[in-house]
C-alpha cells in the first residue's frame, strides 16, 4: 500500500446503487413533507404565507434527491488490498476506513427490499472493536459480495491454522 | 483443584448456598419499588390494614420467589466449563466455557460479608449488558475462591496455589492508605447528591412539603423566618458567600465518602497470569485480570492533580469493570513512579524520542464551527448588551480551553506502540500496543478540508464504546503515514 491510495486502486459499487440511495433520500424526506403539509394546513391557516413551507421544503426535497445521491456514490469507493479493506466513503464527512482481514469476527451480506429492487447488496464486515466495529460497503452486486466474503473467509480460516 | 479430567455431565450439582436465602432477600425486596409506593399510598389516605396485608404479600411473595430460585439453581463444574441450570417454568442450561471467561469477579456486599458468602460473576465480554450471564449469587466465600483458582489455573496453566496464596503474603504492585484513598476523595469533587435531592425531591417533593427547588417554598420559608429574613438581606453577599462555601463542603464530603466506600483498602496483586484488584469498604470486590486480555493503557489526570504529581491508572481490556465503568482501575491515585511498575508489568516498550504535535488547524477548524454562535452572540450584544456579552465571554473561555487542549495534544509512534496525549482539562494519555488495533478510520470534513488535515480514529476491542481513541488534525500526509504504520503489521 502507497502513502496516498491511488485511484486505480479503488472500484465503485453498482451504478444501480444511486437508484437505492435515491429511494432513500426520497423516503427520508416524507415525514417532513407531510409534516410541514399538516402545520401548513393546522396552524398557518389564512395567513398570507400559507403554503409556501410545504413547497419550500418539497422543492430542497426534490433537489436534494435529484442532486446528492450521484455525489455520494461517486465518492463510494472500494480498495481489496493483499490483506487489507479499505472503504472510503462521505460527501461533506469523508471516511476512510481499513481493516485488515485478519481482524475480521464475521461477515453478514444483507439485502434489503430496495436491494432487491435494484439488484445490489450490502456486505457489513464486524470487527471485535467496541468503536467502529461494523463497516459496511453498500451497493455491491450480490455476487461480488459473495467473492469479498469468501476471500475475507479464507484470510480468516489461514489466520486460525 | 488437581481431579482428573471432568466434563460439566459428571459433575456433581451443586446448589447456591442455603444463607444466601437470607442475604438475597434484600435484592428481591428492592425489586418490587413499585409496591412500597402501593403500600406508602394506602397507609397515608388512611386503609393501614389493607396496606400491612399488601406489605406482608409482598414479603411472602418475594420469599416464595427466592426460595424457588434457589430450590431450581444448580451449577456443575467441569474442567472446561461452567453449567447452569436455572428457572422454574422456562428452564435455562447455560454453559460457559472456562477459555472464554475473561474476568471472574467476586462481590461480597456487606450482609454477605456477615454470613461467609460470596457473589461470582464470570465475565465473557460477550456484548449486551446482560449482567445475568454466569453469575452465582451467593456460595461460600471458600467455594468462590476455589473456583476462581480452578478457572486462573485453567487458564494459566499454572498451579493454583501460586496464585493467591504466595501472593497474600508479598508485596502489593500497589496499594492505597487510608490517607491516599482520602486525598482521592478530595479530587473527585462531586455535586451528585444534588443531582439525588433533585430527583427526590420531583417525586416525594409534594408529600413531604420540602421543595427546595420552587422560588415559591424559598419565599413563604423567607415570609415565615421574620427577622432572619431581614439578616439575610442585610447580608447579601455574605450569605451568598456562605451558600458557596457549603456547596463546596458538600461537593467535597460526597467525593470522599463515595472514594472511601469504594477504594478503602485498594491492593493490587500480580497474580499467576493477571492483575489481581481488592477494594471496598462496605462491600467488598474482588477483581482479576488477565494481562493478555488487556488492550491498551490510559493515564489520567487534571489540572489540579497534575500539579500535585497525582495520576490515574486505568487499563481497557475485552470485558468491563463493575458498575458499568467500561475500563478497568487499577491505580485510582497514584505517582509516576507507582505507576511504572503496574505498567512494566504489561511489557510494553514505550515509544522513544519528542512527542509530535498535531496542526493549529486543531484550533481553526473549531473556531470556524463557532461562527454561527458568534453571529448570535453579536446579534444578542445589539439588541440585548449584558446577555451578548456573557456569551462573548462564553466563547472566549471555549476557545482558549480549545487553544489549550491543542497546546497539551501530542503523540508518539513506536515499533509497537502507540502514545496519544491530549486534553487539558480531562487529560489523558492513552497508551496503544499497536497489535491491538482493529480497524483505522481517516476522517475528514468540509472545515478541515480547506486546512488540508484529516483525523485518525482507531478502532481498539473493549473499553467504554463513547470514548473512540483519536489522533485529531494531522496534515493530510503525516495522516497517511501515521495510518499505514499503524496497520504496517497486517501488510
């Protein structure tokens, strides 16, 4: 591993990830939506401003949802080292996290109904660390998470013999 | 404890012993809080009868429950692992295998101590604060002891008999005096039982007529105390004076009663494989810890203690101290050359040569975050001046003890280890074997992009899950570097 990573290095997830993220993004804002609908109705009613908050935040919604989830999946990305995972991840908090493989307890790949629906998966790595002891990598295609897992199994299995 | 080879099948059962009826009925009342407010709620609206009936169900109920518990409780010990058979409807067999307990821990609160008994607990670090897993509540304080040596010697591979005998009679790795243990009641100053009179008084305060926290029962007290009233007054500042002498006295005699209950008589022992911890006054605990479980060192200390040379020892291991402390003590107050040979112990290498600091953008990054507060505090200082300029002064103190941390944090990077120091008020040097680490984070955000620093943070096993170990704004670089000698070990 150099000093500074290398950009060859690192992969990124499936394309179809955005999609998922965008689904999120959307979900995360409804609550809000609907909620500013309700206030708008209950409390500013008659006043000269009425409906202006439920169209203010639906828009930053719609943005929000249009522009963030390319941005955060563009700097999703994905490093197999020789011994080594690295994930880098974050928008305005970038992340950038290595676990050595023989530090690995167990492995999950879940799947999630979005998951489904765009064909992706989610490999979460658990460490015995108290902080940061679960790193998950999202939106990879269920049989590339299959191959991580099973590489990571096998550094596991080596490091007990 | 030299049998042959046993497995927990053979074993023969054994029972928690019968007294622990006795010592065990104080926890099971205590279980049952919300009666006594169904009892204290009939005696005062006047049905006494009805409230001595529901009190002596009570009872009955939680002396037939405890006499259950103990009729169906029964542990075998094997060689390898402990069983235990419990419950009455939903019967539990639980095995606890003996390469899997970090920490046994014996309690002996103070009724125990009057009957002979012992609490065990096995600690398997699993996480989940179930502090149920593999706990006998109440054998013989003899039986806890062999059972303890059976597990170390298990362990360890060692004979038992060093353990704990050998050891009684030799020096202590450290140990603390009536005087030690009272000089650390002073330094930890404690207002906690006004956080208790708070709580007591927001639930009791209306049937007692003691509220001590409503303006309205300061000034009927006032309107009722005539004349002193007027003294009070008269005497403003000095009543004012005399209220913050006696929060101080207060504060005070809470710290030193609380570090007396805990640390009276504290003695810590190298033992066979571990680190062996007594203390307590009323109730006694007794804690190993087994050396190789231990994961990193973390010297503490303030201002104030630092000036006097004190410092505190505390080590993060798999499993968590009592009390859900999270790491474990083992030199609650202590010199620096007290301290070396509890460190020496663990065997590690301490880094060589100056500590190197980390960047100013430390202190940027942070004032940065606090423009917001301070548009605030400017806008406050327009239109309310008194109120814009206390928050001003607020500001200032927060930036100068930032500035100050950032003087205090520091670190080292050894072949093998790791030494962070930062913080001024909470000062704390964290000590990391470099084999400890499990994961390591590079962070950075929007602010400390612009200053071209990112943080590390390092994932370590055990300890108290809030406290992250970090080394905060480092140049992009040195980041880097820092992070792949940390992990140079798993390339």
């Amino acid at each position: 591993m150099t000093a500074e990573p290398e950009s060859e290095h690192f992969q990124h997830v499936e394309r179809g990830y955005v999609q998922v993220i965008r689904v999120r993004t959307l979900l995360g804002w409804l609550p809000l939506v609907i909620g500013a609908t309700v206030l708008d109705r209950a409390l500013l009613d008659g006043w000269a401003i009425q409906g202006a908050l439920p169209v203010a935040i639906g828009l930053f919604a719609l943005i929000s949802t249009a522009a963030a989830p390319p941005r955060i999946w563009q700097r999703l990305r994905y490093g197999l080292h020789p011994t080594l995972l690295q994930v880098l991840r974050g928008w305005l908090f970038h992340t950038d996290t290595i676990v050595p493989f023989v530090r690995v307890q167990h492995i999950d790949v879940t799947r999630g109904p979005w998951d489904k629906l765009f064909g992706t998966a989610t490999l979460v790595v658990h460490t015995a660390g108290t902080h940061n002891s679960i790193v998950t990598l999202p939106g990879l295609s269920p049989e590339r998470a299959g191959e991580i897992r099973e590489l990571i199994r096998g550094h596991i299995r080596s490091d007990l013999e | 404890m030299t049998e042959v080879a046993l497995s927990a099948d053979e074993a023969p059962p054994e029972r928690l012993h019968p007294l622990m009826l006795l010592s065990g009925l104080g926890g099971s009342l205590r279980g049952v809080a919300g009666g006594y407010a169904g009892i204290g709620y009939l005696a005062a609206t006047g049905r006494l009868d009805t409230a001595l009936i529901l009190g002596a169900l009570l009872l009955a109920g939680a002396i037939v429950s405890l006499l259950v518990y103990w009729r169906r409780f029964t542990f075998r010990v094997g060689t390898d692992e402990l069983r235990i058979d419990s419950g009455l409807i939903s019967r539990t067999h639980r095995s606890i295998p003996f390469d899997r307990v970090q920490d046994v821990d014996i309690t002996q609160g103070p009724l125990q101590r009057l009957l002979g008994l012992a609490s065990v607990t096995f600690d398997t670090g699993a996480s989940g604060g179930s502090k149920e897993e593999g706990a006998l509540n109440g054998i013989a304080v003899a039986r806890a002891h062999a059972l303890r040596d059976h597990v170390r010697a298990r362990r360890g591979q060692a004979p038992a008999a060093v353990g704990t005998d050998a050891a009684e009679d030799a020096r202590p790795l450290f140990a603390m005096d009536l005087r030690r243990v009272l000089t650390a009641g002073v330094f930890n100053f404690s207002l906690a039982i006004f956080a208790g009179l708070f709580g007591l008084t927001q639930t009791m305060g209306d049937v007692i007529g003691f509220e001590p926290f409503e303006r309205q029962f300061w000034t009927d007290l006032l309107a009722n105390a005539g004349p002193l009233t007027g003294f009070v007054q008269d005497h403003r500042f000095g009543a004012a004076f005399a209220g913050l002498l006696l929060l101080v006295l207060v504060g005070l005699l809470t710290g030193i009663a609380r570090t007396l209950a805990r640390d009276f008589r504290f003695r810590l022992d190298r033992t066979g494989t571990g680190l062996r911890r007594r203390r307590g006054l009323f109730t006694l605990t007794d804690v190993t810890l087994p050396l190789r479980r231990v994961q990193a060192a973390l010297i503490l200390t303030g201002p104030v203690r630092e000036r006097f040379g004190w410092r505190e020892l505390k080590l993060q291991s798999l499993a968590q101290d009592q009390g859900g402390g999270g790491d474990h003590q083992v030199a609650p107050l202590a010199r620096d050359e007290e301290l070396q040979p509890i460190l020496a112990e663990l065997g590690w290498q301490l880094p060589q040569g100056p500590l190197q600091p980390v960047s100013k953008a430390y202190v940027w990054t942070f004032c940065l975050a606090l423009l917001p507060v301070l548009l605030i505090a400017l806008v406050q200082a327009a239109v309310l001046a008194p109120l814009g300029l206390l928050t001003l002064a607020l500001l200032g103190l927060v930036v100068a003890a930032r500035w100050l941390g950032w003087r205090r944090t520091a670190f080292a990077l050894g072949d093998d280890q790791l030494l962070v120091r930062g913080g001024w008020w909470q000062r704390r040097t964290l000590l990391l074997p470099l084999q400890s680490v499990q994961s390591v984070d590079l962070t950075e955000n929007f602010i400390g992009r612009r200053f071209g620093t990112a943080g590390i943070r390092i994932g370590v096993a055990g300890g108290s899950g809030f406290s992250a170990h970090v080394i905060p704004s480092l140049p992009r670089e040195k980041a880097s570097q820092v992070r792949n000698a940390l992990l140079s070990r798993f390339a």
